[in-house]
C-alpha cells in the first residue's frame, strides 16, 4: 500500500450565504504528496482562503472529502502535526515573541519545545527583538514571528497563506531560504501565495484556481535539469536551416533582455546545447546573448485565467474513510485547560481583571460605608433601645440579621454587572483574526468554547471569592458577629453566574456582539427574577411557574445567599436545579461553537 | 456523519438536563399542589359572628361517652340570655372565654395530648376529682381578673363542692350555693360553675357578674376569645421596650382565634390618640414581609399560611388576620414530644 499523501482535497465544493448561495469553491481536487512543496496561485475572490480553511479543518466543506495524513481535518491530533502561519492574524497585543513562543508551546503541550522555538525566532533574525511588545512589531516582524511560532513541536506540514506579504525583499529571501531548509528536512509545505515569482521559486508545483475552480496544476521544473530549450539572441537574422534551431521571435522581453534575433535551441543535454551554439558560430552568426527558457507560471497564469472556463479535471478516486482519531478520552480536558490557560493570560494582558477588580472595589468602598453609617449604627441604636445583650437584638441576632441582609444585597448588587461585564470578553477572545491562531493548534472549536467559559467563570469567582472575603473581614471588623458561612454566599453567586454566562456564551456565537450578549443574558436575569417572583406570588398561575422552571432559579438562590450570609444552612434544590439548567444551556453553547464557522 | 452524530448528542444531553427543572416542576407542583390543599385543609375559618362549629367527631373507643340522661348543651347566647357571654363581655380591665370541648377535639390539641402525657393526665385526674370528664363535660371557661366561670354537663354534678372540698362555708345567693374554704370560694348554678381566681375572691360578684345582661353587640365569637385593655402589660416592668412600643401604641386589643391544625387569628386594636392605625398597620406589614422573605421556596405550607395574613384599617382600627403554623412551630421551637421522637 503507497503512503498516504500529505493532504488531499477530493472534489471539494463550498458556498456560503443563507438565502442565496455564493458557490466559492467547485470540485477542487488536490493531492499533495509527502515531502513536497505545493503553491496556490489565483485572483483575488479565487477562493484561496477558503480552501485553506477548508484543509485545516476551519470550515467544513459542502461536498467533497479533505484529508490530513489520511484523517479528518478537523481532528485536534491532526492538527499537532501542521505549522501554520496565517495570513492578518492578529497577535495577543502585548505579549513578546518570547513569551508567545512559551504560550504557544504550552498551547500545544509541548513544554520542551520552548527551547527550540527560541532557536527558531533566533533563526528568523528575531534574536534582539524577543521582549518587544506583538502591537509594537512590524508587520514583518510579525510574519517571521508567526513563522517561529508554526514551527514549534516540529510540524510534517507547513501551510503558508501569504508568508512573506508585508516582508521586504531582504525578509522574504530569509523565508525563501527557511522554507527550501524545512524542505529539504522532508517537510510538506503548502504555499499560498499571490507572489507568483516566489512560489515559482520555492515550490515545485503550483495549483491555479480561478473562480473557485483549479483550472491548472503547473509543474516548476528543477533547475538542476539541462534538458530543454534555450534562447539565443544573435546580432543578425540566423542563417536558415541550421538543424535543431528555430525562429522565435516573440521572446524578446519574456525570456531573453538583449536585442536582436532570438532562435530556440532544443536540446537533452550541455553538449547538444553547446554543438547548436557551435553550428550557430560556425554559419557566422554572432551571439549576444544565451538563456534556459521555461514553462513562465505567470504566463501560464495568465493563460489559465484569461482562457474559456474548464470542466474540473477528474478527481480521481474518492479517498478512504478517514482513520479514526487516536482515542484519548482526556484529550479535551487537557485542550480545555491548555486553552483556558491561554484565555488567562491574554486576559491577564488585557489588564481586565485589575478593572473589574477596581470597579468592584469601588462598589464594595460605598457600600462598606453605607453599611456602617446606616446598618451598623442603626443596629447598634437598637440595641441600645431594646436592651443590648440578651435583648432583641443582640450580638448574635445582630450579627445574622446583617449578615442576612448583606448576603441578599451582594447577591443582587453583584449578580447583574458581572454577568454583563464578562459578557463582553468573549467577542475579542472569539475574534477570528485571533482564534485562526489557536484553531491552528490541536483543539478544537469546543475546547475554546469550554475553555472561554471555563476562564470567565474561575475569574468571576476569584472575584467574588476576594470581594466576599473582603467584606466579610470588613463587617467583622465593624465589630458585627458575622458567620463564617457568610463567606459560601460565592456558592450561589457563582452557579447563578455560570447559568447566565452560559446564556451570553450561545448568544455570543449568534450574534458576535459582547454588548448584545451581555444584554441578552441580563434580559435572561430580569425575566427569571421577575418571572419566579410573580410565580411566588400567584402560585395558581401554572403557566407562569412552568416558565419560571425552565429559568435559572435566581430568587432561590439569593434566598440561599440571604441564608448563608446569615449563617444559616442553605438548601440544595435552587443549586441543582440552576446548575442542570446551566451545564444545558452550555451544552448547546458548545453546540453551537462546534458547528459556527468563522 | 460522526460529527453531527455528538453534536446530536450533546444536543439530547443538553435536553436531558434541561427537562431536569421542568420534571421538578412537574412533580414539585403535583406536590406542592397537595401540601397547599393539605395546609388549606387545615387551616379553620377565622373567626366570624354565628361561625358553624368545626368539630372532629369524637374517637370511637376513646374515654366514657356521654353518659345517658345527661341535659342537652346550653342554648346559644342568641336565642338566650347566656351568663358566659356576660361573664366575658362585663366592663372590666380584660378577659377571656376558651371554647374548651371545641379545641379539646381539634388536631392540635390531640398533638398536645401525644406531646404533654403527663400534664394531660394530671387534667383527666382532676376531672375525675371534679366528678367530671374534661374532655366532654367541660364547653367553656370564662377567665376574668377575679375568677373563673366553667359551663358543661355540669347538672346533677357537685362539680363546685369538689373543687372546694368537704367543711366548706355554705351560703345561699341568687339561687345559688356558695362555698367557701381557706379564702376560696366556689358556686354552682346548674351547668355554671364559677370560682374565685385568687385568696379572698368575691363569689357573689362573679355571680351577680354571670347574671347582669350581657351588653348589646355580638362580640364574643371564636374558639379563644381575649381581650385586654393592655394595661396590666403596660405595668410589666421586665418586659423588653420593644414590647412596651406596642403596646403603647394600642388602646385595647381583641383576639379571636380558630383552631384546627393551625390557628386562624384575628386580631383587633384601637390605636391610642396620637397614633395612626395606618402606621401600626405600616408597622404590621413589615413584619409580614420581613417573615415572607425568609420563607424558602420550598417552604409550601408556611407560604401558604403567609399568603392568607391580611392587615387592614377599616373604621379607624387596626384589623389582622394571621394564620399561625401551630403544628410546625412545635417543631421548630423543638418543643418536647415523646411519641413524635420515639417515631423518628
């Protein structure tokens, strides 16, 4: 059995638009075998992006097989086995090419490839720049940053869409130079490339598609070979009926630059070409100039484009079923934290916990006050009127009362903002400038989901966890007998918080807006507490309750905060009920980010 | 194929666990239904002029029946003149009337019965010193400041001889025998027993109390009636200022309850001058909503109760009506039962 090619497209359509279809692509076929350099050339709007989407598993195609080293494309294994460098893909703004190498090793779970990440960004001429901020890159800088980053855990396939667009000739020599060594290491490359002169010059064969067809496969021939033809200008009209040498006049300009009369001179080898030249000489003619003349891609192109439409060629016979993914049942787990590690630390970039954390501060500043002016000093006078210890209203009974009433208010007061305030971090992290990047790496689109929801969901706890801890110790400190159990009241925040940030998640593949889905999830909020509170009110009213049962149980659960924040033990009904409705609203979340395309 | 297939999955998982609530819902609500319609069960009317009488019927097999013979129960105060409503309704300070054979018969009293055997027995051996069976012979006590009036099966029975003991004084009065012993005094007058609450208590203003018109108004209704000018509460001295901010503020207070499983109470009061009814209601439903927002959505029967607390204002008067979980506090307050904690 031959091996299997490195990638291969059979007869592979694609449209998008809902109403009216735009066909894209139509029946590409591509087979790329192992060790070799493959170039996509076309038009702008040829469909060139979407096929490489399409290769790595990005978008799904409509009809048609893609495959990987025999496996489906979109299989996070594949995926470890691919270096990509994608074309406008936008770096985390303030991370170094340092620290992105670390990150993205780590994404890629391999930590000791660091090491060889760094020789490769040192490789790149990258070496004095490894601390500068990604926003204060050029736009080169970037590419060969890129480049480093797709070499990491030593990819089989190299997939280019425009490496070397922004690069000067000096950087696009460099990856010239890089791409002819990963090749000659047995890499695959797959170039796509609008330069047609530089993809002439790297690979060896060249995929023309025009208007979502492959209209030509070009064959670069190797510059080792002497057999051919060659072009010889000479100073006068040759002699006639020189055997093996013939007119061609319209040369000039295309393969030869000096003036004159141009002949072709056929030949297997050096010695015929050197006995034509010598036949030439000897009949008196005087040459002026001597060159190899090839099949010119750009010509080809030119030919291929600017001709009648062809019928696709045959696409041969429809590849085998894909091999089955090595089965690993931790591998998503391990994804979803790698990527949620990633989330982290961009989010950590973006400065956006030490906002929320300010403006929470802030918030928790006016009510520490409010609280000791009004409560505690109302408390204390009536524990004054009404006998002090042993009273109404002692230390104890004080302390659940305010510790009650606090736990209801953090509840409400907390609830609403964060939901809305994390709300707005999915649709930058879920930018497809950025998360072409990740998807490039062996996850898939629901480890990034998960791992989205992972992130937000231990940020906003450790957020709740140091506010609560915060204004517990305060209260304490105001002298007020709190329970510990005050410090539980995260519990019921963080399940009600997972529910409604399950909602924005789903909304945020509908609509790509943080704000609408931000808004959504707070629409969610408002209806749940109003819908459960009238149900509480008029129990008689079953459509009313049946709407509040498919509602995440938000009044339940700030009575269960009301409770711990009093020290009382809380029930389990509102937690689980919350928590079903929140692992399904995720369910279908991850659904909907396994099937988007971005 | 395969991926649509998990997505499919994932998709009926998601499901799943989104009929989780609803199931809930579904068999919460069946339930709740029932604990509703339970709690409603009982829970007695409130109290209201010419109320029928709900009475459980007595336990076959339980103590003596009636016996034969025995006179027929007092008319009802309106068709004749009926010395316990005087008794009640007399101008005085405060008093009370406990319509004993009513709430002897009702779940709570026989849940006090399985939780107090001891104190219970000490009644029945009283009866049976008395002549009498509590239970059945005694139908209303009368509490005012200077005695106590008892109505029953009382005729033919030496019910106030028994309580007074042998070698007692004996004088005649208005048809009556009054017996006097040690500073205590006790009368009989057919199925009226009326007795002195305290050493050197007068009989014959008791009696002359029972046998004065009763004042014109149709009041005295209720299982437990009370009322009280509060002023002996204004003169405690122990008790917490709070409580002295209530009562303050009120004129007098009437209470009228119903018992069954639970107790349906209505509550009177005149606020003093100076005072608004608005603001003691104000006051009132505060109290209520700081009670409801503490009740768990689970808590069917406690909210049930809560949604039938009303206040209102009518003719200058503060008017609540409250239904108290007279069973479910027991638990709460982890009042002792024998037979409850042996069960458990």
């Amino acid at each position: 059995m031959s091996e299997e090619p490195a990638l291969q497209l059979w007869s592979v359509g694609k449209s998008f638009g809902v109403f009216r279809k735009h066909e894209v692509l139509r029946g590409v076929s591509i087979r790329v075998e192992r060790g070799e350099c493959y170039g996509l050339a076309g038009p702008n709007g040829a469909g060139k992006t979407t096929l490489i989407r399409l290769l790595l598993g990005l978008a799904a195609p409509d009809t048609g097989e893609v495959r990987l080293f025999a496996m489906r494309p979109d299989t996070p294994d594949v995926r470890a086995r691919v270096g990509f460098v994608p074309e406008a893909a936008e770096l985390p703004p303030a991370a170094s090419p340092r620290s992105l190498v670390r990150r993205f090793a780590r994404l890629r779970g391999l930590r000791e490839a660091e090491q060889r990440g760094m020789e490769e960004l040192d490789r790149m001429g990258m070496a004095e720049l490894l601390d500068r901020p990604a926003n204060k890159l050029s736009k080169g800088e970037k590419q060969r940053t890129l480049l480093a980053l797709a070499m990491l855990g030593d990819p089989q396939l190299l997939v280019l869409d425009e490496p070397t667009d922004g690069l000067d000739p000096l950087g696009r020599a460099l990856v010239r130079r890089v791409l002819r060594e990963e090749q000659a290491r047995g890499r695959t490359v797959f170039l796509n490339s609008h330069l047609l002169s530089e993809t002439e010059r790297i690979c060896t064969r060249v995929g023309i598609l025009h208007r979502g067809q492959l209209v030509r496969e070009h064959a670069v021939p190797s510059t080792q070979s002497t057999a051919g033809s060659s072009a010889v200008v000479l100073s006068d009209p040759p002699p006639r009926d020189l055997p093996g040498i013939r007119a061609a006049p319209s040369l000039l300009g295309q393969a030869t630059e000096s003036e004159g009369s141009t002949v072709l001179v056929d030949h297997d080898d050096v010695l015929q070409l050197n006995a034509a030249l010598d036949r030439l000489r000897a009949a008196g003619a005087q040459i002026v100039e001597v060159r190899r003349v090839r099949e010119d891609l750009e010509a080809s192109f030119e030919a291929a484009v600017s001709g009648p439409g062809q019928a696709p060629p045959d696409p041969g016979p429809q590849p085998r079923e894909p091999l089955p993914p090595p089965r690993d049942p931790f591998r998503g787990v391990r994804a979803t934290m790698r990527v949620a590690q990633e989330f982290a630390a961009d989010l950590a970039a973006r400065k956006v916990g030490w906002f929320a954390l300010i403006i929470g501060l802030l918030v928790f500043g006016f009510f520490l006050w409010g609280l000791h002016n009004d409560v505690v000093k109302g408390a204390a006078a009536t524990v004054r009127q009404f006998g002090g210890p042993g009273g109404m209203a002692d230390e104890a009974t004080m302390g659940h009362w305010v510790g009650r009433w606090t736990g209801g208010f953090v509840y409400w007061a907390l609830l609403p903002g964060s939901v809305i305030f994390a709300s707005m971090f999915a649709p930058p992290l879920l930018d497809p400038r950025r998360t072409i990047l990740l998807l490039a790496q062996p996850v898939s689109r629901g480890d990034l989901a998960s791992a989205l929801f992972l992130t937000v969901n231990a940020m906003v706890l450790g957020e709740y966890l140091f506010l609560v801890a915060l204004l517990y110790a305060g209260i304490r400190w105001m002298g007020v007998a709190v329970s510990p159990l005050f410090l539980c009241l995260v519990a019921p925040l963080s399940v009600a918080f997972a529910a409604l940030y399950a909602v924005a998640l789903a909304m945020t593949y509908g609509v790509r807006s943080g704000v609408a889905s931000g808004g959504i999830a707070f629409l969610i909020f408002l209806v749940a507490t109003i819908t459960q509170a009238a149900s509480v009110a008029n129990p008689e009213y079953k459509v009313l309750a049946l709407e509040a049962a498919l509602l995440p149980r938000l009044i339940g659960l700030a009575e269960q905060a009301a409770r711990l924040g009093g020290g009382e033990a809380p029930r389990a009904t509102p937690f689980v009920l919350t928590a079903a409705i929140g692992a399904g609203i995720f369910l279908v979340a991850l659904v909907a980010a396994r099937r988007s395309e971005q | 194929m395969k991926r649509r297939g998990r997505d499919l999955r994932l998709l009926a998982l998601a499901l799943l666990l989104l009929a989780i609530p609803i199931a809930y819902y579904l068999w919460n609500s069946r339930s709740v239904q029932k604990r509703r319609e339970a709690t409603l069960a009982g829970v007695p009317q409130f109290p209201a002029p010419h109320q029928a009488p709900q009475r459980r019927p007595f336990p076959a097999g339980a103590p003596a029946a009636p016996k034969e013979g025995k006179p027929p129960p007092p008319p009802p105060a309106a068709t004749k003149q009926d010395p316990m409503t005087s008794f009640v309704l007399a101008p005085g300070p405060g008093a009370a009337l406990i319509q004993v054979n009513a709430l002897f018969n009702t779940p709570l009293f026989e849940r006090l019965r399985q939780c107090l055997p001891e104190q219970f027995g000490a009644i029945d051996k009283m009866g049976r010193t008395l002549g009498v069976d509590l239970a059945y012979d005694v139908d209303r006590i009368a509490l005012s400041q200077d005695g106590v009036a008892m109505s029953g099966f009382f005729d033919g029975k030496p019910v106030a001889e028994s309580m007074i003991g042998p070698d007692a004084d004996r004088e005649g009065y208005r048809g009556s025998t009054i017996l006097t012993k040690d500073g205590h005094c006790a009368a009989q007058l057919g199925n009226l027993v009326v007795s002195s609450s305290q050493e050197g208590g007068d009989c014959r203003a008791l009696i002359d109390r029972a046998l004065a018109p009763a004042p014109a108004g149709d009041e005295l209704y209720g299982d437990v009636f009370m009322r009280s000018d509060l002023a002996s509460f204004r003169a405690a001295t122990d008790a917490p200022p709070a409580f002295h901010a209530i009562v303050d503020g009120l004129d007098g207070i009437t209470l009228r309850a119903n018992v069954w499983d639970s107790v349906a109470l209505t509550l009177e009061a005149a606020p003093r001058s100076g005072r608004s009814a608005n603001e003691i209601a104000q006051m009132a439903l505060g109290a209520m909503a700081l009670v409801k927002g503490q009740l768990d959505e689970d808590q069917v029967e406690l909210q049930t109760l809560a949604e039938m607390a009303k206040v209102s204002t009518e003719g200058g008067k503060l008017e609540v009506n409250l239904v108290l979980p007279a069973q479910d506090l027991f638990d709460r307050f982890q009042f002792p039962c024998e037979k409850r904690d042996a069960g458990k």
